[in-house]
C-alpha cells in the first residue's frame, strides 16, 4: 500500500470514529420525554430499603433530592459516596437528601453501607429501577448516574458516571 493511500485510509478511519463518537454522545444525553417527566416518575417510584421494606420516594417530595444510581462494584461509584456523605451531613439541616438506589444485592448494599458511613436513605433497585435509569436519559445504562431534583419537583440536572464533590456542591448550593 502506498503511503497517499495509507494516510487517506488512516483519516477516512478517524472521521469515521469522530462522528461515531459524537452521535454516541448525542444519543446517551438525550432523554425521552420532559424534565418534568422523568421527575414525576422518579416520585412515583416506589422501592424496597435495606430491610426489604417499599419505600415510596414521593415521601421525599419538597426537598433537593440528589438520587443516585450506583452498585457496589462500580469504582467511580466507590469514589463519589465519600462526598455524598459529607454533603449530606453538611446540608441536612437545609433539606438535602440523597437517595442511592443500589442495583446489587441488600446484603452486598448494607456491609457496603457500614464500610462506607451512609447516612441517607439506600433502596435497592431491580427492574423497575432499570426502566427508571432508561426514563431518566440513561440508555446506555452507566453506572453511577445522579438526577438532582429542586424543591418544587424540576429536574435540574442529570449526571452521568462519577461525580466530583466541588462540582455537585457548585450545583446545590443555588438550590439550598
């Protein structure tokens, strides 16, 4: 192959992965329906705790929500939940929650919850809460994936894989 024709079949491959790239990332951003929405179904959710007990997250309902979908296993989730913790120890007085919804085992969920200190509610998601990720704009279903929801039940902000303490704090803090 001569080198004309290597260096054109080199670019024709890279413009192709561009525009791969860039119509994946359209795709995993984009969300069926509304905002209002994927809130409304996020409250109409309704899954069990740790001790197997439904939990309905309209109960919730007038707080800044921050509802994460994590598991145990994925790293960047590892990484995330030490800042959750502090934030929610932080802001608690000013009606912060943050809601995990694990998509793992209970036992698997609690003994990660010792280790790691959480002091906000932890559900445990099964099918419904793999719809829920898919209504929420998660198609691709990555793990961790948050939705922040203010006071009056708008979705501000879906934020897919981990997120740094600062930036999530930059978000809340207009909303506290």
């Amino acid at each position: 192959m001569t080198r004309a024709r290597t260096l054109a079949l080199f670019a024709a491959v890279a413009i192709a992965a561009a525009a791969g790239g860039a119509a994946y990332y359209r795709w995993s951003k984009s969300s069926p329906g509304d905002a209002g929405k994927v809130a409304e179904r996020v409250y109409a959710a309704r899954l069990p705790d740790l001790k197997g007990v439904p939990q309905p997250l309209e109960q919730w309902r007038g707080r800044v929500l921050v509802v994460n979908f994590w598991a145990t296993w994925c790293a960047p989730c590892r990484e995330e939940i030490p800042g959750f913790v502090r934030l929610q120890e932080r802001h608690r007085s000013r009606s912060l929650l943050f809601v995990g919804i694990a998509i793992d085992q209970p036992e698997k969920v609690s003994e990660f919850a010792r280790e790691f200190g959480i002091n906000y509610p932890l559900l445990i998601g099964g099918l419904d809460s793999m719809e829920l990720l898919r209504d929420a704009g998660n198609r691709a279903g990555v793990l961790p994936y948050t939705l922040i929801i203010d006071r009056a039940g708008n979705l501000v902000s879906r934020e897919p894989r981990g997120l740094k303490e600062a930036r999530l704090e930059g978000i809340l803090s207009p909303l506290l």
